[in-house]
C-alpha cells in the first residue's frame, strides 16, 4: 500500500514537536521572515537560522537554491512554542 512506503520513507507525521528530534517534514511556505516546514504540524525554521545559506530574506533563499513547497527537509527542534522554532538539518531527507 502507498501509505506504508511513505511512512518507511518519511516516518509518521508528528502530533507534537518535541526538543531535541530530528524529524523529516516538507517545506509548505516561505513567508517574510521564516521557512514554514510541515512535519505533521507547521514548524518554523526563522531567517537567523537560515544565515548559513547566505544573506536575504527567506523567500530570497528558497529561489537562490530552487527550493520549492513539498521539497522534504530534515530538521532538528530547538523550542516548543507557538510557531517551534527549528533549525534545517545538515542533510536533506
């Protein structure tokens, strides 16, 4: 069933973040200031976090690298508030 090879790919979608995971997500969005990733639920990755891709804003980024939405990412939680602040993985998934 397709269901059963997405999650051995992906892993089940997560119900909450919590600090510390790696989890595999999907970039959904690239508003002003962050990089919206969806690992079950949204997870920002904020614009100080996306320094080490070089300088502008979010969505400057995305086009500079090809980034497009549903593109999978890896990501590790830092905080668990209202919008989980996290930064991209090393490696893409």
């Amino acid at each position: 069933m397709s269901a059963n090879l997405l999650v051995s790919r992906y892993g089940t979608p997560a119900e909450k973040a919590e600090p510390g995971r790696i989890y595999i997500g999907f970039l959904q969005a690239f508003p002003e200031e962050a990089f919206v990733i969806n690992i079950g639920i949204p997870v920002q990755v904020e614009a100080e976090e996306l320094r080490a891709l070089g300088s502008g804003k979010p969505k400057q980024l995305a086009s500079r690298f090809g980034l497009i939405p549903h593109l999978p990412v890896e990501i590790e939680v830092l905080e668990v508030n209202k919008k989980n602040k996290s930064p991209l993985h090393q490696k893409t998934a």
